[in-house]
C-alpha cells in the first residue's frame, strides 16, 4: 500500500511511536464523535503523517449513562427497561441475557412456546443489525445507495416488532419468566413477505457490492487480524471466523432451541474486511433461512411466560453466574452478581466491541490510510454503548 | 475439569471451587498467585481467551472481588476466578502482558473503582469519566443522588408543582 520502507518511521520507544508534533511531520485529526465516519457516540484521535495514520487512539465516554451503576439501584423487575438502551441496533440480545441471567439465578424454569419466540426475535434482531451493518460498511466506501436500501429493509423488520411489542427500536418483549406475548394473528405471513423483500434486496446488495471493484480494491487486505491476534485480543464473532475458527455460541454452547435447528458455522479465511463482509452477508443469508425455519416449526399453541415470584418484592438468593450469547457482532455476555437483596449487587456486560473498537482497532489502524479508517471501523462492527456501560 | 482442579491444586492454592452450570465454574485464587494461575491456564489448559476482568464491591467485608472469567475453546468451558482484595489499599498485579485487551479493563477499574495495576500501559489516561474529582463512582460508598444534588441544579424562574395537587387544581378548580 505504502511505498518504501516504513518500518523505521516513527520511531518506536516502549511500544509507542515517538510523536512530536512540532516538528510539523505529524498532524492530529479528530474523527468524532459527530462524525459520519464512525458508529455511534465515539471518537478516534488520529495522528497522520500524511494520508497515513501512524497512531490511534479511542475515546469513548460520549454517551455514559452509567447503565451498570444505575441497574445496581433498581430492583430486579425494573432492570429490564434498562438493559435494552446497552445497545441499540440489537437490544434483545440484552434482553435475553438480563432474562436468562434473572432466571438461571431464580431457578425459574421458562415454557416451550417462550423459548421459540425469543429465539425468533433474537434472530430478526441479528438480521436487523446486520441491515444496518451492510449500510454503515457499503458507506463508509463510498456507496450510499446501499445504505438507504438496507435501512429501509431495516424498517420493515421494525415493523413486525413493533407488531410483536410495541416498540420499534426498543422492544422490552423478552423478559423474565418467558416473553410479554404471543405473536398476533397473521404476524407469520407478514413476516415471510418480509423475508422475500430481504432475498432480494441482498441479490441486490450482492451485485454491487461483493462484485464492485471499488469495494473490493480498498476492503481486500484492509484490517487484517492474524490467527494469533484473536485471543490476544478476544476478538470474538464474524470477525474471529473471517480468520478461520468455527466458534459460534449458537452450536457450541446451544441456548433457547438453537440445537433443533439446522445451521452450519460460516468461516473465512482471509480476516481482512472484505472476508469479514462476506461472512456477515452469508450470515444473513443464515438468520433468513433460521427465522424461516423457526416460523415453520413454532409450536402454535402453549403458554408464553411462566409464573414469577411477586415481582416488587423479588429478593435472589446470594450466587453469581455469567451467561453469554452470540449477538450479530460476536460474543455478548452478562455477569450478575445477587446478595440475597432486592437489588442486584453488581451487573457486568461484556459487549465484542470492548476488545474491537479499542485495543484491536488501535493496533490495526496503524500504518492505514486515513480515508479508510471509517470502512475500518465498521468492518469490526463496534457499537460504543456497550463498551462504556 | 476435575481432572484440571487437582492438577492446579497441586500448584496453587486454591479455595471455592464450585460448578455453576456444566460449561460454567468459579474458583478462588489467591491474590500473589493470580498472575502465575492465569498463565498456567492460559500456556497449559488452553484457557486462551479472557472474556472479561470486573470487580465487586463488597464494602461491608471491606473487600473488592475482582473476577477474571477465562474460557477454553476446545471444551467450551467458562473458567471463572475470584480474588478478593483489600479495599483500602485496592491494588493489583497487572495482566496486560498475558492479552493485550486487558489493559482497557484495567483502565476502567482504576477509574470507576480506584483499583490500581500498576505498569499497566496508559492507566491513569481515564476511561469514560473526564475531569472527575469525587471517590470513584462504581464504588458501593459513592452516592449518586448527593452527588447529582450537589453537581446540577434546577434553572431559576422555573416553578415546580406537585403532580396530584397541580392537576387536581387545574382539572376542578371549582372545588378549592
């Protein structure tokens, strides 16, 4: 990319590349935190030589709300409007987790026909996240069509959502002891008209982006993540199956009823943000055909939620657990710990991009073309609420 | 993983092993033998990834319980290990050597907890907070209606009411 030996400039002391910035060969450029180029509420401190970026460096703390400390103040029952705001393309992996959690620490056993329809919801969320992905990722290289295509398929599925829940961003539908309802009269083949929307649209998408030279120029070789950065870095999700290993919660951890149901692990090779895109696109081609099974196989009748304790006075025995999910952008994951009060004694999130959006994109944006952090960055789909709970 | 605990025995001291759920268990560790358990699990029981490094605040006992939950590809197993650490004097041996993302956790301790790790690189360059010059908010002693009371305050020329009163005023004025 670069021409020349580089190796040698800036000088490299303690791990960190002198930088002096007076002796005008280095600029600092602020990306963010309102900026198109990056996801959410975050910004980058670039320092460029050039179009080249010889250091970055990651702010967060643009949106703290302080989730954690405010759901230690709220009791059980009132957590679960909180949790849903961590992130905000995919909320009802938080949900679910808050629930699962909530429940493995009751000894609250959740119906069948519940089981289904969060794993249905799960599932129509990790294609809606992905929508917006693909948008953010076609964006950031210059093809804002996609974008308005992709977001517009996005809106559909809210549209069932907000059939399903009432809300269209944030649903608050799974929650503790099962979910808030069953899903109204006609809700399937409206849903299945969706999903022939979505084929579509990514017969489409797969046209002009996979086979745009454009794309394929400035994605191949962009961000590689070598296979012995993936634990270095806990690097988890699409981004650590682009470079070839198979983990995927969904098959090796099954949760809800993700073992009745038929699915191969999608890896890749290559682990740069081209590989990465194709995984995520052939995943979503995989959360297409899992909701299509599901819909075709959901038992029709039973109960939807389980009889909880009085949920005002709801006090859970001293314990701690950690349960985790594979959301659309990797391993997601909550860690609770009860004291036998009301009120939990501390809740942990752990979100994939805790690990992506700082210390893998500080390594990985050095020695990158300037114009190519923000394809960069959406190529590690980092979501920053959830990195500063 | 029985198999696993007796061999760690062996080596470490270890109290409170208990299995949460088949692929999830929590031990003890001593806080001077942490750094050498970890590498151990890491280098020789393929427990090669760390999902998370937290803290709890036990203010009664006087103690933070750091949690450092490991996991193992091939057996997909959680490995949660427990350290408990003074709260006075909450300071740590860094891990940032054994995974490069351990350092953002530890950054986020010393600022929303006070815990210390030294040599940990970029520490003290704060996590979310800016300008924070209260205990650290994470802690249980830390009291955020004080702490917002004495921080915001309302706008003046703005009246407040009380809810009921007000619009039972402005519904049936008749009746006062």
């Amino acid at each position: 990319m670069f021409e020349g030996d580089r190796s040698k400039f800036p000088e490299i002391k303690d791990g960190r590349p002198v930088i002096d910035l007076d002796s005008q060969k280095f600029i600092k450029v602020w990306q963010g935190p309102q900026h198109p180029g990056v996801t959410e509420n975050i910004a980058l401190e670039l320092t460029v030589s050039g179009d080249e970026v010889v250091e970055l460096k990651t702010h967060v703390g643009y949106l703290h709300r302080g989730f954690e400390k405010l759901l230690e103040r709220r009791t059980f029952i009132q957590g679960f409007t909180i949790v849903c705001r961590i992130c905000v393309p995919e909320p009802d992996t938080n949900e679910y987790l808050y629930a699962a959690a909530l429940e493995e620490l009751g000894n609250i056993e959740i119906p069948e026909k519940a089981l289904w329809l969060r794993t249905l919801t799960l599932e129509m969320s990790r294609l809606a996240s992905f929508l917006m992905w693909i948008g953010g990722q076609a964006g950031s290289f210059g093809m804002g069509t996609i974008g308005q295509w992709s977001v517009a398929h996005r809106d559909f599925i809210l549209d069932l959502f907000e059939e399903l829940s009432g809300g269209r961003i944030y649903h608050m539908y799974i929650i503790p002891g099962g979910v808030r309802g069953d899903i109204p009269p006609g809700f399937v083949s409206r849903l299945k008209k969706v999903l022939r929307k979505i084929d579509v649209l990514l017969e489409d998408i797969d046209k002009v982006l996979f086979n745009n030279i454009l794309f394929k120029k400035r994605a191949v070789g962009l961000g590689v993540i070598t296979k012995e950065m993936i634990d270095k870095f806990g690097v988890t999700g699409p981004a650590a199956k682009a470079a070839g290993y198979d983990r995927d919660l969904r098959k090796d951890l099954p949760y809800l009823i993700y073992n009745k149901l038929d699915f191969d692990v999608i890896t890749g090779s290559d682990s740069d943000a081209f590989t990465r895109a194709k995984v995520r696109f052939a995943e979503m081609h995989q959360s297409v055909e899992l909701i299509r099974q599901i819909i075709a196989r959901m038992p029709e009748k039973g109960e939807f939620h389980t009889k909880l304790p009085n949920v005002l006075h709801w006090r859970i025995k001293p314990g701690e657990t950690w349960v985790q999910a594979e959301a659309s952008r990797g391993e997601y994951g909550y860690y609770i710990v009860t004291d036998g009060s009301a009120y939990p004694r501390r809740i942990a999130v752990r979100g994939p991009s805790y690990s992506n959006a700082i210390s893998l994109l500080q390594k990985l944006a050095v020695n990158t073309n300037i114009a190519d952090i923000a394809g960069l960055m959406v190529s590690l789909h980092t979501c920053p609420p959830e990195i500063e709970r | 993983m029985n198999e696993i605990m007796e061999q760690l025995k062996q080596i470490f001291k270890l109290n409170e092993f208990n299995q949460e759920r088949e692929d999830l268990y929590f031990i003890t560790a001593e806080k001077e033998q942490l750094v050498s358990l970890l590498t151990h699990l890491r280098d020789i029981h393929q427990f090669t990834s760390l999902i998370f490094l937290q803290a709890v605040d036990y203010i009664e006992d006087n103690l933070f319980q750091l949690t450092y939950m490991t996991h193992n590809y091939d057996k997909h197993i959680s490995l949660g290990i427990r350290v408990k650490i003074d709260r006075q004097a909450a300071e740590m041996s860094s891990i940032h050597h054994l995974w490069e993302h351990a350092e953002t956790f530890q950054r986020e301790l010393k600022e929303l907890f006070g815990i210390d790790f030294p040599g940990s690189p970029g520490i003290d360059s704060g996590f979310v907070l800016e300008g924070w010059e209260d205990i650290p908010p994470m802690r249980k002693d830390f009291d955020t209606v004080k702490y917002a009371e004495k921080t915001f305050f309302p706008r003046p020329g703005r009246k407040t009411h009380d809810p009921a009163e007000y619009m039972k005023n402005k519904l049936y004025p008749e009746n006062n």
